[in-house]
C-alpha cells in the first residue's frame, strides 16, 4: 500500500516506522529539513520538505496516487485540511489526529464533508485507557474485546503467589476459573507460552478471561483489589481534564495539581467539582499537603516524561497503591517498565496502534472483519479481535484440527453473548467474536484467514 504521512513528530515517525516495517511504501512530510533528514537516516524512507496541506507538496509526495494520507501533525487545522486536500486530489482513504475537544465533538457531522475516513483524539484516547485502568488497580494493562464481554489483563507474579514454579498446564490444580493464559513476559524477553511453561516470580502474565470474571481472577490470584475513590492527578492538560471528567461521573473524588495559574481557572470552569490546585506537583511538600499518603491512585500527566517518572517512583516510595505515569517517548517504555513503575501509558502509541488497525482493515474484504487492535506485553505482542464472516472454509472445524502459524492462538471465541475460553475441541461460527493472540514481530494479521499456517 501506498501511504503518506504528514508530520514528522513522534507520532508520525512512530507510525512510519511500524508501516515501513509492515511492507508498505511510506512517504513522510514536513516543513523542517533537519527533522526530515533525520527520519529519512533513521527509516530509510522517501521524504518531501514542504507544508502537508499545500497542493504541491501533496503532488510531490504522490498523494494523487496515493491509498492512505495520514495527517499527524500537531494542528488539527493543518490535519484536517491536509485530508481535505488529499480526497481532492484522489487519495483513496484519509486519517487525521484530531485534539481539540470542540473539533472532536463537530467530527461526526463533518467526517463526510471533509473527506475523513478516520480520525482519533490522542489525549481522549489516553484518558480512556487510564479510566479502564483505574476501575481495576491490580491489573498493569487491561484491554476489552466483543464489546467488553472479554478481557486481556497483564498481572504482575508475586514470591508468594501459589502459581510460582507451575507449568500452565497444572493451573487446573489450583484454580477453578476458566481463564487462558496468552502471553508472558520475563526479563525482556516475550513468549506465546506452551502447557509446559513454568511460571517464576515477577513474571508478567497476561490473561484473557470473561469480564464478569475478574474478580474471581483477583481473589485467585491472592491480589489486592481496592476501590479507587480518590485520584490525585499531576499536570493539568488536556488527558487530566478527560480523565477528570470520566473520573467525577463515576463519584470518584479528583485533585488536579497544575502548575500554570491561568490553565487552573480554567479547569476550575470545566470541572467545578475537582479540586484544582496551583502548584508544582513534582514537590514532595506540596504532595503531602494534597494527601498523597492519603490516595488511592496518582497519575501523572505533565509534558515532562522524566517529571512523570520522578512523581511516580516518588509515590511508590511513600506507600500509593496504583500509580499510572504518562510516557511520551516510547523508547523510554521498556526501560522503566522493570524500574518500579506501575502502569506506563504512551498516548503516541495508543495512538499509532489504532491508526494501525485502520491501515489494516483498509483494502480487507467483509470476511471475518478486524474489531480491535491492541500490542500488549510492552508492544511485543498484538491482541486482535475478529467478527466471523458466514462464507469461511473454517467454520464448525474443531481447533485441534486447525494449523495456526507458529507463536499464534485463539484466547477467545464469543457466541451469542457467552463467553469461552476455546479448548481444542471449540470451533468458530459465523458471527462469532474471536481474539487472537500473536507476537508482533512475526507476521501482519489483517483477517482471521491470515492466522493458519496454510494460508
């Protein structure tokens, strides 16, 4: 496929490197030679200097003859119109970041007009996934499948838990839970794991299991579940004032500590029922007079990733059960992910996943469509959910009688609302919600077709 993106920011240097990366031909645009000559060493991929919603710049990069424009700049003006140009000149399909909260709430009346086949609000995105995070604490990752009936959640394993020294095919032994475990990581290293692989303290383990089960997961697996009731947030942009909002419809108390006076009047005008501190929240003094001892979740949101990091090892230290750290560098993920950190949120790559599963589904037929995308395991693996078409050669074909691709397998399959936790002898009906669970690095799965080892 035939892709340009506009905008050499991490986003869009994150995604061309995942799509250069996935085969396709990807042409990136930006106004600054400096930062185009860098990308273009560091990627090896075609470049045009000039502004991404000008026609002859558009021209230059092929966009004509172009499949996909991606607008990911940081102007959702220069986005939007950068789509509107590219339609205009016959691109096939168009995608735009989108911020503003007051754009985002005109897009669904003016997708069409513009010529928008896709857009995402990164900072909505983030807040999302926080919120989903916090309504389950113990968990370090969460993400939902067929319509929330599912669940994939990455645990962390304790000295003491009961599972230490097992093979997963001996959890039977332990547990009465119908749950699968489908991915584990260990020092660094990512595994789709076999009956036969034994679990070790600090193991991070990632379990797929029906929604309506967590709790039972929890209390097997001997972990602290606490109810969030209070949150301390630490930045008060954009992510802050979504999250807050999602938070306080939920009656759960909310301080946000910021430091730019005229950004807290205007968040104490949006959020009247938060409480809005001006203050640096990177100070140990100013924390404990908000409480922090006192909390049950902080989560820091600051422009600053090293800020992020130093307020959140800082409230590991003086006892916070949950916090969530904001990472805008995503290189920087997996070298604090074993740092003490809790649960790490990167907005460019939530962002860049889902643009991702667009970029995948496009040109895809109607069989066994693409409904989620997510990389879990600290982006080494892609938990994908599929809708199962009626005119498939695999339907009512036991899975044990079915050849997967090597490091592959089925964790789900919902049917008319139940739930199940496939064993070799389920098999796929049309309509059917399927997950899939894959290490990213081994092959692209755009259809539940591309799964089998025959294909």
């Amino acid at each position: 496929m035939r892709i340009v993106v506009v905008g050499a920011g991490k986003v869009g240097v994150t995604l061309t490197n995942i799509l250069s990366g996935e085969g396709h031909d990807v042409t990136i645009i930006d106004n600054k030679n400096e930062v185009l000559n860098e990308t273009q060493e560091m990627l090896d991929v075609a470049v045009v200097e000039g502004n991404g919603f000008l026609v002859e710049v558009q021209r230059a990069a092929g966009v004509d003859k172009c499949d996909l424009l991606i607008a990911a700049t940081s102007s959702d003006e220069i986005n939007m119109l950068s789509c509107f140009i590219a339609r205009k000149l016959g691109c096939k399909s168009t995608v735009a970041r989108v911020r503003n909260p007051e754009y985002d709430q005109q897009l669904s009346f003016l997708k069409e007009d513009m010529g928008l086949s896709f857009s995402i609000n990164p900072e909505k995105n983030a807040a999302r996934e926080i919120y989903h995070i916090l309504q389950f604490p113990s968990f370090l990752k969460r993400d939902s499948f067929s319509g929330g009936l599912v669940e994939l959640v990455e645990v962390k394993i304790k000295e003491d838990s009961a599972f230490v020294g097992k093979r997963l095919d001996q959890l039977g032994e332990i547990w009465k839970i119908n749950a699968l475990v489908c991915a584990a990581e260990r020092g660094g290293e990512v595994y789709i794991p076999s009956g036969s692989f034994t679990i070790n303290a600090d193991d991070k383990i990632t379990f797929a299991i029906e929604r309506a089960k967590l709790i039972r997961l929890v209390n097997t697996l001997k972990i602290k579940h606490k109810k969030i009731k209070h949150v301390i947030i630490v930045g008060g942009g954009r992510i802050a004032e979504y999250l807050a909002e999602m938070l306080l419809e939920n009656a759960i108390n909310v301080t946000i500590i910021e430091k730019d006076r005229a950004r807290c009047e205007e968040l104490s005008v949006t959020l009247p029922n938060a409480l809005i501190i001006n203050g640096d929240g990177a100070d140990e003094h100013t924390l404990h007079e908000e409480g922090i001892e006192r909390t049950d979740a902080l989560v820091t949101l600051t422009g600053i990733d090293e800020e992020n990091i130093v307020v959140s090892l800082l409230a590991n230290h003086l006892g916070v059960s949950k916090t969530v750290t904001k990472l805008n560098r995503i290189d920087y993920t997996d070298i604090f992910a074993n740092m003490g950190l809790d649960t790490i949120v990167s907005p460019k790559q939530l962002t860049a996943n889902e643009i991702v599963r667009f970029v995948r589904t496009v040109g895809v037929g109607a069989d066994s469509k693409m409904d989620n995308f997510y990389r879990i395991a600290d982006g080494k693996v892609e938990s994908i959910g599929f809708t199962v078409a009626d005119d498939v050669s695999y339907l009512n074909i036991p899975l044990k009688n079915l050849r997967l691709r090597p490091n592959t397998l089925i964790a789900s399959i919902v049917r008319n609302g139940k739930v199940m936790i496939p064993n070799g002898s389920a098999y796929m009906q049309p309509g059917d919600g399927v997950v899939v669970v894959t290490l990213a690095d081994v092959q692209k799965i755009s259809s539940l077709d591309d799964i089998f080892a025959d294909r």
